[in-house]
C-alpha cells in the first residue's frame, strides 16, 4: 500500500485528511510539529529514513498573515527553510512532495483570475514567504504546489466560524466588499489532492509537477461570503459591507485573488464544486457534529 505522510496534520487541511484517511486505500502517517518538527533537517532527514513515505503533503505552515509581519523570522523558518528540508528528504526517498500555497503570492492587481503563469508580486510577509517556499519545492523534480484560497473547515479556526460566533452574538456586523476571491472547503481541496495521489499511485507517467490552482468555483467578496454564512445558518445579524481602508490590519491583502482552474481540472481531471455548495455541505457538516 502506498504511504502518505502528512506534515502539519493538525491543522485545518490537515484533519481533512485524517478524515479522509478512514477509506482506507492508502497508508497514511500524519504528523505535526511534536513528532515532526520540519525546521529541523535532521529530524526529516531521520524520519523520511524511517517512514520511507511514497508521497508527502505539506500542510505545515506558519499562517498567522498578519502575526508574520512583525515575526517574519518564525514564518519563514516554517514556511521557507522548512520546504527546503522537505525537499532534501524526499529527494531522499524519491517521495512526491506535494506543497500548498496560496493567491497571497499575487498583488491582486488583477481583474481576471490569476493563471499559473501569472507573474507572483506578493505584498505581505506572509505571501513572500510562501512565494518563496514555492520556488524551494519547485528545484525538485517530483514536487506538485497547489495553490488554493480562503480555506475554510469544520476543522481549526477560520472566517465561517468566526462569522457565525459574531451571528449568534451581534446584532450587525461590518464586512469588507472591496476584496474579491473564492472560499475553498479544505475537505473539496484534501480529496482533489487525493484524486492527484491515487492518479499518480496508479501510473507514474500520470505525474505532471509544478504549479497547480485549486479553489471552489465562482467568485465573491468576503461581504457576500459572510452572508451566505448567515443565511445558511438562520441568523438574523445584518451583515453591513465596508472598505479595506476602514478595517486597516498589519498585512496586506489581495484585492483580487480569484485563481484559474483548468490547469488542475484539464490535467488530472479535477471537478470543481461551487463555493456556495461546498459552503452548504460544510455548514451541514458542521452542524451535525453540535448535535451529536
Ligand atoms: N488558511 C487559509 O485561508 C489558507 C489560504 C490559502 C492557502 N493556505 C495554505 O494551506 C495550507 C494549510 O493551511 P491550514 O489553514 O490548514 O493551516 P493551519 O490550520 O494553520 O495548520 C498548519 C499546521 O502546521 C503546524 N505547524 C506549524 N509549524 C510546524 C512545524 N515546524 N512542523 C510541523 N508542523 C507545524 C501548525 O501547528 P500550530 O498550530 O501548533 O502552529 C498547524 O497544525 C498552508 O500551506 C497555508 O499556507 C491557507
């Protein structure tokens, strides 16, 4: 059976996957930063030497964007120096390594959505950091970077339950309708990469490296996001939309960020659900975990 490990596996993307690891058709190892600390090249060094993983998925990350502006030496040890360690180990094992990135790596200069070919120009540390840690997994030959945006979970913390905390405690609330993007369901993007390992598993000569974009489909500000959160879950907090520049916050964002697909659906034959659907199952899911 074919072995995955997962770096970071407590973390939101990271427990989609151990979630998923229930149907049994791979050999998973998940671990996070008390087994496996990626910073330290010996410690992946000696673990990879172990394990002998077939693929990697790195979903470690420092990912705290606006914390990162001003402890820019943490998010790159985790974020950069840490890839770097990655890649030497499974260049060890002849493991795929598959990293995730982020539509931070752009300006969000953009009107239309950013292909993989789009030139990376990010504004915050958070985004050069990962931008950076692209370039680190891309010397290797066997490694895949999927970018994705506005991850969400019933997993970790993140805008969907942060928005239906504020719901159930307020009676209004401001939200920003000048930054545009699309949410993505961590649980959508796990089985996306999951349908690439199983490919890949099946025939090597199915691998195709390099960049790769991944988010639901269609497009929203984050004004709408929340919302639709609001509405999916029956609460009656009026959600007010505002402007970037009167929510100022220490790290920029992307105004646009919306990222083109068709690379990911054309080459590995992905399909993409919309992010008000994938936002429907989440909430449901979500739900049934409270009344349980
Ligand atoms: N969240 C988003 O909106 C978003 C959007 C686009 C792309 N992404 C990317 O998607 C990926 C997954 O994000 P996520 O939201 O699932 O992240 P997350 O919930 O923050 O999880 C990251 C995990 O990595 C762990 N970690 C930190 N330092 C580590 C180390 N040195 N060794 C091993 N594990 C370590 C964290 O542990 P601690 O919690 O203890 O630090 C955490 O469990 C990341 O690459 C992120 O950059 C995220």
């Amino acid at each position: 059976m074919r072995k995955i490990l997962v770096t970071g596996a407590n973390g939101q993307l990271g427990s989609e996957f151990r979630k998923l690891s229930q149907s049994g058709d791979f050999d998973f190892i998940f671990t996070d930063v008390d087994e496996l600390d990626i910073t330290d090249v010996h410690a992946c060094a000696a673990y990879f030497e172990q394990a002998r993983p077939h693929f990697v998925i790195n979903c470690a990350a420092y990912t705290a964007v606006d914390k990162a502006e001003s402890d820019k030496k943490l998010a790159w040890d985790i974020n950069v120096e840490a890839v770097k360690n990655l890649v030497l180990s499974s260049a060890l094992c002849g493991s795929y390594l598959i990293q995730i990135s982020t539509d931070y790596v752009f300006s969000g200069k953009s009107s239309v959505p950013y292909g993989e070919r789009d030139l990376v120009d990010p504004r915050s540390e958070y985004g050069k950091s990962k931008a950076a840690a692209e370039v680190e997994a891309l010397r290797y030959d066997r490694s895949l970077v999927i970018r994705t945006s506005w991850l969400y979970s019933t997993f970790g913390n993140n805008f969907v339950k942060t928005m239906i905390k504020l719901g159930k405690e307020r009676e209004s609330l401001n939200v920003i309708f000048d930054q545009t993007g699309t949410p993505t369901y961590a649980e959508d993007l796990a089985a996306a990469i999951l349908h690439i390992v199983d490919k890949i598993s099946a025939n090597s000569r199915d691998f195709v490296g390099g960049i790769f974009h991944y988010s639901n489909e269609g497009v929203c500000s984050w004004y709408d996001f929340a919302c639709a959160v609001m509405k999916l879950n029956g609460l009656n907090c009026k959600v007010y939309p505002i402007e970037t520049k009167d929510y100022p916050t220490p790290a920029k964002r992307p105004e646009y960020g919306v990222l083109n697909k068709a690379k990911i659906k054309s080459t590995y034959g992905i399909d993409i659900s919309h992010w008000y659907s994938s936002l429907e199952r989440m909430i449901a899911a979500l739900n049934t975990v409270i009344t349980n």
